[in-house]
C-alpha cells in the first residue's frame, strides 16, 4: 500500500478547479490546475492552456480560499485545499497563518499587549485628554456652563431668596478672589446664587467660569473669609479645567476600552463604565487637593484668612460626617483636607 505522503508533491497527477484571473483583469475564469504528462498547467474549463508550470508564490490565510500567482502574473484561487496540497505539496501559509496556530510565543504576545494597554493607560490617556482640551473651542465649553445651569434651573435650584445686601456682600468677596485667581481660561469668571435645598451649605463651578453659590452656603456660613477660601477653591477648578479633565478623561478611557475589546456587550459594558467611574475618582481627589492648594493662596492673597477654609471643613465634618471611605469619595476625607489647609495657611 502506498504511504499517503508520497501521493504529495511534483510526481503526483491529478487536478483542483477554481478560477483564474489574467493580469490586470477582474473577469474571472472557470479554470483548472493539473498535473499531467506535460507537467503542471494552468487550464481554463475548455482545455485552452492560460499557463504552463508551478506558481511563483501560494497564500492562505485560516479559512479561506487558497490563492497562487504564477510569474506573468496570472493568478489562481480555489477552495480545495487538500487538492492543492495533493498536486504541490505542502506549503507554507505565511506568517500571518503561523500568527493563528498555538504557539509558546503567543505568551509573550498577550504579554506585551498588556504592558501596552498599561501603557497606553498610564500615560497615554493623559496625552488624549490634553490634546482634546487644547483643541476644545471657547464656545463649546460655555455652552456647557449655559446648558447645564438651564437643567439643574428644572430640576434642582429655585431662584435665590438671599437678600441684596448679603449677595452684594458676596460679589465683593468674588470680584477681590478673582483679581489674585490664576487667568480664566475660558472668558471670565461669573457669580450665580441659586437656592438648592437638596444641595444644602454647597458651591461649585461648571467649566466655562460660572461658579454658582447656594443659599445655604452664605446663610450658614456668614464668614467672609471662609466664603472666600470656597470661592478660591472653586476658581481653581475652572483655571486648571478639572471638569473638562474628568469629562475626557472618562470618554477617553471607555473608547479605548472598546477598541481593543471590540463588541463588549452590555453587560460588560456596564462594568467598565463602572470600573471606569470608581477609577476616576481617584483624580477627583487628586482635583479636589489641587484646588484646595490653589484656593489657599488665592484667598490669602486676596487678604483674607485662608485658615478659615479649615474651620469650614471641621463644621461640615460635625454635621455632616465624612460620608464614607474617601477611596469611594470623590474628595479627600474632611481630616486629611483640614491638615492641609491648616499646614499651607500657616506657610503663607
């Protein structure tokens, strides 16, 4: 009985159908590739020859069609794999068809795509978002500040019902914070006082400048020097844009996410956005610290006691508590903040 490898290869008769393609022509042949006593022939369904000898190069890639060309640039493609393998032999697919077989080297592989993905997380989502921040026109992030404040005015604030006197008060203390703040990015800064219960003794500031005041904040908290610490505090967030930086940085890092695992599916589409959240906050803290550095100097700057900023803190954390771990928080905890404070007060 004749061994089956020696059925491969130059001596083996025999033929495989496909189609063939003369050079630089898309119309397409019914063809054949036999081997016979004249050798191995390129022939198209009537007998006519197209080509006479071995292709100059054979492709395929895992599950598909295999394609030779033959060196005045005929070219052959069929699906019968094992006839090709009977009537050349075997060949070998490449180093894209070696890429798809099991392989020691294939560790070494998913290796060094997650110390890319490392990579590309540590250092290069910071590039994106400063690149997307740079590029971000003046008028886009107004928009933001004008936009937002219409929907928290349906939903959450009521106009101001703090008297004239305590507002002006307040817009005086705005107008000496802001002549020491760092240069607004985006126009200039703006004061609005909004009633929000739900919100209590708060503020904060939207990106394009606008820093909105709570009722409850100036009626709890009738001291101008911690108004201003806050004040100083929350221009800071504007002058360095951490708003816009934790808005990229969250679109950034879940479009990366989806590029390198494609379809992820809802469900995991749900952990990484939450995987996602819970690692932003982390720059949330990093933000908040940031600001309160920043907020110090303004409003000792200003002339006024940036200590008081402590005090603010220590009432808060007696009224309030911390409101969980500060890994789940997106502040420091109010100790940590009140240590910092009190340290960089006493530096000024």
């Amino acid at each position: 009985m004749t061994s089956p490898s020696k059925l491969y290869g130059q001596n083996s008769f025999g033929e495989v159908w496909g189609y063939a393609y003369a050079p630089q022509v898309s119309t397409r042949l019914k063809a054949r590739l036999l081997r016979d006593a004249k050798g191995l022939r390129l022939v198209t369904e009537a007998g006519e020859e197209l080509h006479a000898g071995a292709p100059s190069s054979r492709e395929r890639i895992s599950g598909g069609p295999c394609l030779m060309q033959f060196d005045d640039k005929w070219t052959f493609d069929t699906d019968d794999i094992d006839g090709v393998e009977l009537l050349l032999g075997p060949a070998d697919d490449g180093w894209i068809s070696d890429l798809e077989h099991w392989h020691p080297r294939l560790f070494a592989f998913v290796a060094l795509c997650l110390v890319g993905a490392v990579i590309i997380w540590k250092w290069g989502l910071d590039l994106l978002v400063a690149g997307a921040i740079a590029l971000t026109p003046t008028v886009f992030v107004t928009s933001l500040d004008s936009g937002n404040l219409a929907a928290m005015d349906r939903i959450l604030t009521d106009p101001t019902e703090l008297s004239q006197a305590d507002q002006t008060m307040v817009r005086n203390i705005f107008q000496k914070v802001t002549d020491h703040a760092p240069h607004a990015p985006y126009g200039e800064y703006r004061l609005e006082f909004r009633k929000a219960d739900a919100m209590g003794p708060n503020a904060f500031a939207l990106p394009g400048g606008t820093v909105v005041v709570t009722d409850a904040l100036i009626k709890d908290f009738n001291d101008p020097d911690i108004i201003a610490g806050i004040i100083g505090h929350e221009l800071a967030h504007v002058s360095e844009r951490h708003s816009l930086q934790q808005l990229y940085r969250s679109l950034s890092a879940f479009m990366l996410i989806s590029l390198m695992a494609g379809d992820v599916g809802p469900v995991l589409e749900d952990v990484l956005l939450e995987g996602s959240a819970i690692a932003s906050l982390a720059y949330s803290r990093e933000h908040e610290a940031e600001a309160d550095v920043i907020g110090v100097k303004t409003s000792h700057a200003a002339g006024y006691d940036a200590s008081a900023l402590a005090t603010f803190f220590e009432t808060l954390s007696a009224d309030y508590g911390e409101g969980g771990p500060e890994w789940m928080s997106t502040h420091p905890s109010h100790a940590d903040r009140v240590e910092t404070i009190k340290s960089l007060s006493a530096e000024q």
